[in-house]
C-alpha cells in the first residue's frame, strides 16, 4: 500500500509517519519511506543524526538517475530529457517494488532500523528563487508512478505542510492519505482545504487528530471532521523526548497511542488495490501537464508517450 502523511506545518505528520513506519518495522514488515517534505526532518525522526540525514543523496537534485532507470526501453520515450515528472510507464519501462534491489536504491536509499529511506532533498542554490519544490518533488512522483507494491508492502510518503501537492498529480498516487490535525482552527482549515480540492478525484483520506489533551478538543475534531476522524494521538511524553533528540524504544510508547498506530494499519490493509485508477489518473495528470507547460517548455508533444495498448497489473513486476 501506498500511504501519504499530510497537514498543517507543525501538526506532527512527520512525527506520526515515523511512528507508523517503526510500527511497521517491528512487526517485521517491509517499509520504504519516502522525506518528500521541504524541511526533510523523517530521517532524524526515524534515528538518524542531523549530519546523517543531509548527507542522504537528493533525488530531487539528481532525477537524471532515476530516469535513465525508469525509462527502461520504452520506445515513447526518445531521451531522458523529454520524461516529465508525470509521463507514465508504457511498455519497455522499467518497473519496481519496494523491497527489491535496483539501482536507485543502490545510489539513494539507505537503511534506518528495517526502514528504507529515501528523500527528496533540498533545494540547489540555482533554484533559489526560480522554482518551486515540487520541481524536486517531481522525483518522487516518477518513482511512484512506476512502482508495483504487493501485498504486506507499505511505501511511507511524508509530504510538504498543507495542501501543496495539489500542484501536481502526486496526491492521487496514493491507497490511503493520512491527514494530522491538531485540535485548532488552522489546522481543521487544511482539512477542509484539502478534502474540498481532492473531492473529483476519489482519494481516500482519514484524518489522525494529534496533541490532545481533553475531551473538549476531541469534541472539537468531531464537530469539525465528523466521520473523517479514524482515531487521535494524546499529548505524549514520549514524543517530546523524541523530539529532543533522544531515540526511545517503540515499546515506551502511551498504550493508546499504541492502539491509534493499531488503528491506522487496520485501515491501510482494508484497502482494495485499484490498478486501473493509479494507472488512469497517472495518464489523466501526464496530458494536463503536458498540454498545460511541459509540450511548451520541451517543444514536443509529450501526450504522445500514453501507451494506450499498456495495463499496469502486478503481473508485470513477475512477468
């Protein structure tokens, strides 16, 4: 399965994606985990030391690598130049799964606990000014598009504060989008921002209530959230102290904030995999792109890389 950690800067989203990708772990369960957060704190949250974490490779400032793998010898595709961050796979690419052995994991992925993490990074000093994250982002949406995760599989997204990955298609590549919200105005205003910018396009989202400290704020998140509301993290002393950079063990943590992570796989294995809708809406996103600025900024027509005879399946990855 496919999970996205969402919310409000300061919510706590990368905290919980953390927890749920050692909870995971500890059930010996493989977990790719993707930092595609401008501020790129998982790896610290999952044990690594500061200097550990940016020494991590950027996939975002070195996607030359992760297309030449992924283009494979898809004939639609004339140049690692021309693959934009939404063309999809057709037949000749090169697909992968979260736990095999390729060269993008070789060059950027590394070992934190059973995790594999990769991250996106940050910004070049070219870019500074000119562009925006989700040029770097655009890594990670490639990677996604191409990769078959199978059953008892997670891949751990946590992605940038608020509802900025609606300025691509990266929101839909997603079983399940946990969205953290703390018992506050601001932060139930992401909620609603992002639900009423995903609504067209079927993308389940369960919201995980974060830093509560009483039944006034849990009342507060039902009256806001109503049916969206899966379960809630008190206020927990064993965050803090993982947030000051001591490195506990998974089994300190609060009993109920135990049963929340409980809670959150339960919902992410009773998902049904749809196939055709990844594979639909990652063309659907390609041609908007591509009809909107990248044809423009290429000089070619990058609609023409849809392989319309093309099926993505899990039968592929075995084929």
């Amino acid at each position: 399965m496919k999970i996205a950690f969402v919310g409000k800067g300061g919510s706590g989203k990368t905290t919980i994606s953390s927890l749920f990708a050692r909870y995971l772990t500890a059930q010996d369960l493989p977990v790719l985990a993707i930092d595609a957060d401008i501020n790129q704190h998982l790896g610290v949250t999952l044990g690594l030391t500061t200097q550990q974490a940016s020494a991590l490779p950027p996939m975002g400032l070195q996607i030359d690598k992760i297309k030449e793998y992924l283009r494979g010898s898809n004939p639609l595709i004339h140049s690692n130049e021309l693959m934009a961050k939404t063309t999809p796979p057709g037949r000749g690419s090169q697909l992968v799964t979260p736990t095999e052995q390729n060269p993008i994991y070789d060059h950027f992925a590394r070992e934190v606990d059973g995790v594999r993490l990769l991250a996106v990074g940050p910004f070049s000093e070219e870019d500074l000014g000119v562009k925006c994250y989700h040029s770097k982002t655009g890594a990670a949406e490639l990677l996604l598009s191409h990769m078959i995760d199978g059953p008892g599989e997670y891949v751990l997204m946590d992605m940038t504060a608020g509802a900025d990955s609606f300025a691509s298609g990266m929101f839909t590549k997603f079983d399940v989008t946990f969205l953290v919200v703390e018992p506050t105005i601001k932060s139930v205003s992401v909620y609603q921002q992002y639900k009423r910018y995903a609504k067209d396009h079927d993308v389940r989202i369960q919201v995980i209530g974060n830093k509560v400290e009483d039944d006034s704020d849990i009342t507060f998140l039902r009256e806001h959230i109503g049916d969206d509301l899966l379960a809630w993290f008190d206020r927990s002393s064993f965050v803090r102290t993982m947030e000051k950079g001591q490195h506990l063990s998974l089994e300190q943590l609060e009993a109920h904030n135990r049963e929340v992570l409980e809670q959150m796989q339960a919902t992410v294995d009773a998902c049904q995999k749809d196939w055709d809708k990844f594979y639909r809406q990652t063309v659907e996103f390609h041609i908007r792109n591509a009809k909107s600025w990248a044809n423009a900024s290429v000089g070619e027509d990058l609609t023409k890389q849809v392989d319309t005879e093309f099926e993505l399946s899990p039968d592929l990855v075995h084929a």
